[in-house]
C-alpha cells in the first residue's frame, strides 16, 4: 500500500501520554499506518525532576530532549505547532506554527494528549508571568522559580528570616506530589547550605489531611500492622518543622501576601517571601466544529475544558462513586476513532473528598493524571487504535480503579544523604466492591522511607530518558 493510502494516525502532544502512545504504534502498526504527532516546543520535558531544577540541584538541560531526532527514527511525521480546531465530522485538525503559519492535517485516527493548560488567571495575582509566586510546570517556570529561590537564599545569607509557602495555588488544584517534593528538596537544600534554621517553611494544600495527593491518601500493610500516608507525611513535616495549612485554597495573590480560604474558618491572609504554588489545571483550549462549522465544545468536553471519553459523567455523591466510572479505553463517546489521555482526558469525579468552607468555596483536590498513569493510558490509546487499524473492536483497558500506581517522592536528590518516599497503590481509585475494606489491595500497596528512594528517583530519570528517546531496548521498560 502506498504510504498515501494508509491509515493516519493523529497524535496531538508529545508528553508522558502522546509519546508513550507513539513509541508504542511504532510497533504497533508499523507499515500499516502513518503516524503523525503534533506538539509545540520541540522538546520533550521529563517532569519528575523539574523539582531539581527548580532547587537548583539539576539543569534544564538534563530534562529535555529533542523531539524531531526521535520522530525520524521511528519514521513519523513530527509537526512542531499547537493544536486549536478539532473537525471531527471531516476528521481533520487545525494547527498553528509557532511563525502564524496554519495548516490542516487530515486524520482516521486522533489521540488527543494535549496534558494541562496551567490555570495561573484562575487565581488573581497567581504565577511568574503575570502574578507573584513561582512555578514549577515547565522548564521555564522551573528556572524562574530557581533564580527567585536563590535571591531568598541569598537575603538568608544576610541574616533576613524568610517565609516560603508551597503547595497549590487553587481550591480545585491538582499535582500536590509535586509540590510536596518541591517542599522537601528545598527543606534537604537549606539543610545542606547551613541554612535551614533562616526560612518558615509553609505546606499550604487543598488536602483534606497531609498525605491525600489527591488520590484520598493511602494505607499499606507493614509488619501485621496497617501503617498510613498521612502519618508518613505528618511526621516528615513534625521532623522538618513544616507548618501546615490543610484543606486550604488561595483566592488571591498580591506581592507578598496571598488570601486564603479554609474548611472550617474564615478566609485569612498569608505574607510570604518566596512562594511555589501549583496552578489549576484545565484542558487546553480546544475547539470542537461539527459538518457545519457550529462550536460543539460543549458535547465534546466538559466545562473543564477536559475531553469527555468512555467514563460515566452522572452527577454524585462522593459516597456514591464507583470503580466503574473511570474510563476503560479513553475513546469519545461520540467519535468512535478519537481518544484522549493522560491530562486530556475528563476524570469522572476526584478521589479526594472535598468540602465546602464557611465562604462557600469548594476545596477539593482534584484527581491527579501522574506519568505513570498517562503513559499507561497512552500505551492503551496505542493499542486500541492497533485494534481499529486492524478491523477489530478496542480490546485493550486502563481504568485508574484498575491501574497500580508507584510514585517515587523525592526528598533530597543526593545520591549520599538523599532520600524519598516511595508510595505503591493498587488500584489508583478506590475500588470498594473488589477490595471492601480499604477499596485497594493493602498486600500490593506499599509506603518506605529512605536513601534506596534517592537512588530509584534518580534511576528512573535515566532509565526514562532512554526509554522515551527510543534508544536500543526501550520496549523492555515499561511505562
Ligand atoms: C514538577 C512536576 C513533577 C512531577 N513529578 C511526577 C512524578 O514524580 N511522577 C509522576 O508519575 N508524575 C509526575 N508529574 C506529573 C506528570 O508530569 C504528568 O502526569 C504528565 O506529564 C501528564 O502527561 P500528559 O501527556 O497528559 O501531559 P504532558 O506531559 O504535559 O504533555 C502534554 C503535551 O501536549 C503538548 N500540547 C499542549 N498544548 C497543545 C496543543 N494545543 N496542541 C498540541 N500539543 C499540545 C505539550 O507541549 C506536551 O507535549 C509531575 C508534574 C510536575 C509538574
């Protein structure tokens, strides 16, 4: 078959979930179809250690690749610009270069990985760009965030007390496993510099108790006994004198001063020196049309801005939550040859309980899409788009009420005195009608301390730099 009459195969976003998803049709359907990824940036970015840049422990150069080498390799078409029409009717997709240029790319397939779009307006006065706290969300946000930690280092130096808040900078944020680690390794850092009696280090969350990371925390069972994330994490931040404000989110941000509000108090203000705070995270803005060039964004996604995939979206209770409303194959359930994953995809509802505070703001952590996860989905996405290629139904599933999930959470980067924590759940999303007790298989869960958490940390950013470059023997590593 000329290359012309294959199938294609179009992949918007080159992150965890994009890129897994085109390593693995490289495979996959070698030959049977062409494959086409789209991103902005040319760079792929291994998020996991943005931490350490934002400490300055690592540079930004040593958690990038470039995209376009990788592409060629496998023989795909690699399209440096943005995504911002969908058609899915006439099964095309509008995209902009980064010089203005758009153009058209036809589809019979569409993976659509296009990850967060970084909320920082949801919050007045919140991020590096046009606010006054700090990020670490991309490499850029990671160097700004460096270069204004070491001004506060510096004015340490000086003998000037510093106050750094970290955590989320929204009541409906996700990610606060990265800000935690980011927490953590600026806490070793002062530790390191002789200098960690000059700062007040602040965890400001929407977790209901420290240890949620949005998933509703977790349990493991250790020596007979069941042991739980939230003692973990308490007596880390009882170790490391990290004050707390728990279930709390920042509605606004000035220079130097946030305002927050709280389960069970009124909203109050907060003065800081330094601040990270992780934005919401709201799908990419996305343009649906249909046949006639009307706006069917609202079919398509929900008011999130999060595609709309094989889950169910009925309203509930948190009590009334089910394993079976996570999405199984991440396909539209209006187009049969579109998918969405990792970030991209709409969860059905958060998997941590949320509460309303006195001023009527909803605080909840929303669920969170990790690497892992999305490079699952995406695997997944791959395979079922085999299975369609290959004229069959998609056979293949991945409900995050099914998935394992093992978070490394670094705590320190050094190889020597370094440490992190690492976290196994089975599954992600509780799943009571399986597991009664606890909704999770507390003999497959996991929860450690220690220096050999500074190594695996620091192993899996080699292991997955060559692993997503496509270098020899990338399929034995799995996602
Ligand atoms: C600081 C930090 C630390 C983290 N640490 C961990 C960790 O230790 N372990 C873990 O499992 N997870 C971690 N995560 C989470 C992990 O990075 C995310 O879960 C993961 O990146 C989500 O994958 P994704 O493919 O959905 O999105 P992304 O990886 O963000 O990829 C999205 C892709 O879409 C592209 N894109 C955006 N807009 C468009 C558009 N309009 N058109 C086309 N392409 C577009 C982007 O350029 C990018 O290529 C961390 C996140 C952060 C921020």
């Amino acid at each position: 078959m000329s290359a012309s009459a294959l199938p294609r195969v179009l992949i918007l976003g080159a992150g965890f979930a994009g890129h897994t998803a085109a390593l693995h049709l490289s495979h996959l359907v070698k030959g049977k179809a062409a494959v086409t990824v789209v991103a902005p940036g040319n760079r792929f970015t291994w998020f996991p250690s943005l931490i350490w840049v934002g400490t300055g422990t690592m540079s930004e150069e040593a958690v990038q690749f470039e995209l376009a080498p990788v592409y060629e390799k496998l023989g795909f078409e690699y399209v440096n610009a943005r995504a911002q029409t969908i058609a899915p009717d006439d099964r095309w997709v509008e995209v902009q270069a980064a010089d203005g240029q758009q153009r058209r790319i036809a589809y019979d397939y569409l993976i659509n990985a296009t990850g967060p779009y970084l909320n920082f307006e949801g919050t007045p006065g919140l991020g590096p760009a046009a606010g006054h706290t700090q990020s670490v969300c991309s490499v850029d946000h990671a160097v700004a965030a460096r270069a204004a930690y070491i001004e506060s280092v510096a004015r340490m130096r000086k003998g000037q007390r510093q106050r750094l808040v970290i955590g989320v900078g929204h009541p409906a944020a996700t990610c606060e496993g990265a800000a935690f680690e980011y927490l953590m390794n600026v806490d070793a850092d002062l530790r390191n510099r002789g200098l960690r009696d000059q700062a007040d280090l602040i965890w400001l969350s929407n977790e209901p108790e420290p240890g949620d990371f949005g998933v509703d925390g977790v349990e493991a069972r250790k020596h007979g006994a069941v042991v739980t994330g939230a003692a973990l994490v308490r007596g880390l931040f009882d170790e490391s004198h990290v004050r707390t404000l728990m279930a709390a989110g920042v509605t606004n941000v000035e220079s130097g001063r946030l305002t927050y509000d709280q389960i069970g108090v009124d909203p109050a203000t907060l003065d800081f020196d330094f601040a990270m705070l992780i934005p919401q995270f709201r799908g990419v803005p996305l343009k649906y049309i249909d046949k006639q060039g009307a706006d069917i964004t609202g079919a398509m996604t929900l008011p999130s801005g999060f595609m709309r995939v094989d889950a169910d979206y009925a309203s509930k209770t948190y009590d009334e939550y089910r394993a079976a409303d996570w999405p199984a194959t991440y396909r539209s359930p209006l187009y049969s040859n579109v998918y969405a994953v990792g970030i991209a995809f709409a969860p059905p509802h958060p998997l941590s309980k949320g509460k309303k505070s006195n001023a009527g703001t909803a605080i909840v952590a929303t669920a969170p899409r990790t690497g892992m996860a999305s490079g699952i989905m995406g695997r997944t996405a791959a395979y079922n788009v085999a299975d369609q290629i290959g004229g069959r139904e998609p056979t293949h599933h991945a409900r995050m009420s099914e998935m394992p999930a093992a978070c490394i959470a670094s705590m320190g980067q050094s190889l020597w005195n370094g440490s992190a924590a690492s976290i196994v759940m089975v599954p992600v999303a509780r799943d009571f009608e399986r597991y009664p007790t606890y909704g999770r298989d507390l003999n497959l869960c996991d929860l450690d301390v220690g220096l050999a958490g500074a190594w695996t940390k620091r192993l899996l950013h080699e292991t997955f730099m060559w692993k997503l470059q496509a270098k020899p023997g990338w399929r034995m590593i799995p996602e």
